[in-house]
C-alpha cells in the first residue's frame, strides 16, 4: 500500500521539558502509518532550510519515508510552541504557532500527478491550499482522509463530501447529529474522536461507537489525533471494517498519549 501525508511539517517546542520534537499533522500521521509492514509512505509540502528543517527529515528518514516530495524551500521551517499541564494535556499560549514557509505551499501539477499512484491520502482542513488540493483529487481512485481538526461544524463543508472518503473531527462539545444526517447524503464515513469518551462514526446513518483505550499515564495529549486517523486508515484501507478501524484508531491514541511528541525518536 502507498500512503501519502500531506502538507504540515513543523517542530513542536516543549518549554517544561525543553524538548524539541518533529511533528506536525501530517508527520505524526506518516510516521503512525509505518508500523503496518508492506507499507510504503510518501511526504508532500514545505519545509525550510533550517535546524528545524534537519530535526525533521531525520526522523524522516530514520522511520525510511519516501521524502522525495517534501520541498526545502528559502525560509523558516514551521514550529509550535505546546505547553503541557499536570494531567498531560496541553494547551497553548497566544502566538504559540509560527507558520513559516508552510503557509506557501501550493500543489503543483508534479504533486497531482504524484497522488494519483497512492493508495490513501491525507490532508487537514487547515492547509493553505486545502480547495486545490481538494479539486486535484476529483478523479481519484484512492481513499481521500481529511483531518477538519476542532474546527465548528459548518454546512458549508457538504461542498467538499464528494471528495471525502474518511472525514475526521474533534467531537468535544458539539453536537454531533448533523454527521449522522450527512452520512445517510454521502458515502463519506463521518467519524468524531471525543478524548477520554471514545470516538463515534457514522456510515449510511448507521452509528459505530468505541471506547478510548487508556494508557497507564497521559504524559502528553499532542498528535494522539493523527496517531488515530493513521490506525484508522491503515485498517480501513486493509478490512473495510468501521469498528475495526475504529480499534485500531484507539490503540494507536493510546501509544502515542503514553510519551511526549507525536511519535517516538
């Protein structure tokens, strides 16, 4: 299977432990989907020619992901400032986010011929250049993933349904009813990720529910999103199976909630 990730790369700066680790969205989903066996991983978007940027395609290359498509470009690599409470959550602080040469990225006509050889790819919500990437995708025979993040549910996204094969969204304080409603309109698989309460999905109106699985200790809450999106899509991509997916979706949260960072170095 080829699996592509696309386009946030960044570094996550961790004052309280004076870490600082790669991630980003699309990094912490890429390195997650590794650990399926005959898998091959593909980056796509920017980074900068920077310290940042040489933290980053290390670990690139150390979980042997194809980068060939990940372009460095004149500027300051994208890095995050994450703070972690008592619990092990986090939370941010004003200006925390310093988007860098990430904010320019635009697919080119060599990166939409790229996707079209993979298997499943995935994107967020929050990309610059989320509408192109979404129309380069219309013709597409492989699995379309979005990350909409914990953005407030907007109508306005039904535009996009047809495109989308696995939509993804923090459930957390919204109501939730209208993904069943959009479920019975589009063969997107609607699914809601709910923290410590687990996760929902919704396919053809039929509503799929799964325990969060939890570590010994939350020691960082940071990438345990995409850690669910990948061990969803990489079982999704394997059984078709929502449940199953959903599982596996869980298990991976779990790993990653037990360390700090997105992924282990």
């Amino acid at each position: 299977m080829k699996i592509l990730a696309l386009a946030c790369f960044c570094v996550d700066v961790f004052p309280e432990s004076g870490k600082i680790l790669p991630g980003g969205n699309a990094l912490n989903l890429a390195v997650n989907c590794t650990a399926i066996k005959n898998t091959e991983v593909f980056v796509m978007g920017n980074i900068g020619k920077d310290n940042y940027a040489s933290i980053i395609k290390k670990s690139i290359d150390a979980y042997k992901i194809n980068r060939s498509n990940l372009d460095e470009v004149k500027g300051q690599t994208a890095n995050h400032i994450i703070h972690i409470d008592e619990t092990g959550d986090r939370y941010f602080k004003e200006n925390s986010w310093t988007s860098g040469v990430w904010a320019d990225y635009k697919m080119s006509v060599h990166d939409k011929k790229i996707i079209k050889d993979m298997d499943a790819v995935a994107t967020t919500y929050y990309e610059p250049d989320f509408k192109n990437i979404i129309k380069a995708v219309s013709n597409r025979k492989f699995i379309m993933c979005v990350d909409f993040h914990d953005e407030k549910i907007k109508l306005s996204w039904e535009k996009y349904f047809k495109y989308i094969d696995l939509f993804f969204i923090s459930g957390n304080g919204q109501n939730l009813d209208i993904l069943k409603k959009w479920s019975e309109k589009y063969n997107t698989i609607f699914t809601a990720t709910l923290g410590k309460y687990g996760s929902i999905s919704y396919q053809k109106g039929k509503k799929y529910v799964c325990k969060a699985i939890k570590p010994k200790k939350v020691v960082d809450t940071t990438g345990c999103g995409d850690s669910y999106q990948a061990g969803f899509i990489m079982e999704y991509l394997s059984s078709k199976n929502i449940k199953k997916s959903m599982i596996k979706g869980s298990k991976s949260a779990a790993k990653t909630l037990s360390f700090i960072g997105g992924f282990k170095i």
